[in-house]
C-alpha cells in the first residue's frame, strides 16, 4: 500500500514539473529572432504570404520577425533548411500545396514531408478552376465528359509543368470521370492559360488569379470550382463535387510548418495568432490581391490536408505511370 501510494505521488509529482515546465516554455517563447523560411525566390507565392504574415507575429509575438529566401530545387532546399533546424519554434517555413506533390514527383527527398515538419497553420487558399476554350460544346463539367468519352484522346489538358499539382489534380478527376484526355506542359501557368485560350489546348485547372481576367473576358470559360463552397468572385459556377464527383476537392494553399519535435504549446501559440490575423479585413484584402481566400483551423486540420493530398498525389501517380525523378 504505501509503496503504491509512494508511486502515485511521484507520478504526480513528474505531471506538476512536466506542466510547469510547458507552461514557462510557452511564456518565454520567442527568445530570439523568428525566421520565416520562403522556398522559392522573392516575388513568388510563398515569398509573398511569408511577408503579409509577418508584421502580424512580430506584433502579437513582440520579437523581430524576419522572411529571409532560400531557393532551389523546387522548394526542397528551403524545407531541408527548416526540417534540420533547432526544433523551438524559431525557423517556420511558409510553403504552398505544391509541398505535397514532391513526395510523389521526388525519388529521394532529404526529408520526410510528415515525419520531419510539424504543420502549423494555414494561412490562406483558393480553388482550381476548371476551365476549357468556349469554343468547346460544354457548358457544364458532365456535358465535357460526356465529350471526351465520345472522343476518346481528343482533348488535350495544360498544366504549368509536368510534375504540378495541376497535372495530378487532372489525372485524379479523369480517372474519376473515366476519360482520358492527353497531356502538355508549359512553363508556367501563364503560358499554360495562354494555350487554352488560343485553342492548342482544350482544358486546364489553375487558379483564379491566372484565369479570372481571361474568363471575365470571354476568352474561357470556367465549368467548375474545385473547392468544396462555391467562389465568392463566380457564384454561379458550380463545385465539382456539385457536378457528379462528391467530396471532390482541388484546392492550392499557403500555410506555415516549423521543425518536428517543436513543443506543442508554441505550436498552438503561433496557430492562435495566425489565426487571429486572419480576421483582420486588411489582411483578407490583401490575400485577396492574390486570389486567395482566408485559410485558419487547427494544426491538426492541417496536418490532415497535408496528409491526404500526400497520399492522394502518391496513388495519383502510380496510376498515372508518373515516374519520380
């Protein structure tokens, strides 16, 4: 009994310094300079939401919070960069969707995307459009489907290079429909929206920011959103998963993921304050100047999307017969 009662009070005891511990942890986070790590090249996506964020968590953080780029083989030096550093919560790593694609286009990563990064929060996305030439006869997802299995290898799909999201985002929604349309890269989204809208191409899925001012001038015409609610800029185009593929979601987004094995307090610290300047309307206006719409939730919810699309991306490409390079 009393060497019972003597275990239970230690254990007690260990819990008491474990929480104390934690709790002046969290109090003392941040000691030092914050680092956001932005994977590609300054002007780009990343680099952009890396230095909206940024004057937010120096304020909420009350530490100098710096963006700083380290670019390279699609991103995958800057996130070798963060998944090495000091796990303390002092290098995050601001990333886009295309983070998910590697693991599938990739035959030797210098991390492992889910063990080596801990998701912190997303900050904002935006759903691929799926658009086609109006010269195509539909005006609806399921009439370009009905299309394409009447015409099998007719259309062709673009995409802004061979190993992006756009390309897995259509292989997966074809194989789902059941056609197949053939495949063109370009260099870019630019060049790869150009090639629909002179017709060398039929389809494509890119996002808003891409395609709006062309659909807004007639020059495509937008069959579906992929993300789960209808666009706010397009109410009147249906979801794909509206259009007969249920659950169905193409999204990209920006978030923010910092060293594995940081402690979970910081963690949810820096999701609470992303989270509170996403409510901020001058914050929302700006994300918007890049099509996209605000992100927040969970780490976990996070963690969850990046999980999927990993794994989807993955199967994605085994069916496809998409090597890793």
């Amino acid at each position: 009994m009393f060497r019972s009662r003597h275990r239970a009070k230690l254990g007690l005891a260990t819990l008491w310094i474990l929480l104390a511990a934690a709790a002046a942890h969290a109090q003392n986070y941040p000691t030092h300079v914050i680092r956001i790590i932005a994977p590609f090249a300054a002007g780009g996506l990343n680099d952009t939401a890396a230095r909206l964020i940024q004057p937010y968590l120096e304020k909420a953080l009350g530490q100098a919070v710096v963006v700083e780029n380290r670019a390279g083989a699609s991103g995958i030096v800057g996130s070798e960069f963060v998944a090495k550093a000091a796990p303390d919560g002092h290098t995050l790593l601001m990333v886009a969707s295309s983070y998910t694609v590697l693991p599938a286009t990739t035959a030797a990563l210098p991390y492992d995307s889910e063990r080596d990064l801990t998701p912190v929060a997303l900050l904002g996305k935006n759903p691929l459009l799926f658009i086609v030439n109006p010269k195509v006869e539909a005006k609806t997802l399921g009439e370009f489907v009905a299309l394409a299995k009447a015409s099998p290898g007719k259309f062709n799909y673009a995409t802004p290079g061979a190993a992006t999201q756009t390309r897995f985002v259509t292989e997966l929604w074809s194989a789902r429909a059941g056609i197949k349309l053939q495949h063109i890269p370009y260099r870019g989204g630019a060049p790869a929206v150009q090639s629909v809208v002179a017709g060398q191409t039929e389809f494509t899925a890119l996002s808003p920011l891409v395609s709006l001012p062309q659909i807004a001038a007639g020059n495509l015409r937008a069959l579906a959103v992929g993300s789960l609610t209808r666009y706010p800029q397009l109410p009147d185009v249906p979801t794909v998963a509206e259009s007969g593929f249920p659950d169905f979601e193409a999204i990209q987004w920006v978030g923010l993921l910092t060293t594995a094995g940081t402690p979970k307090d910081v963690v949810e610290r820096l999701n609470t304050e992303v989270n509170k300047a996403l409510k901020d309307p001058d914050l929302i206006a700006k994300l918007a100047q890049e099509g996209m719409l605000p992100g927040g939730g969970t780490a976990a919810e996070f963690r969850s999307l990046i999980a999927t699309e990993i794994k989807n991306w993955k199967e994605t490409a085994r069916a496809a017969n998409i090597q890793p390079e």
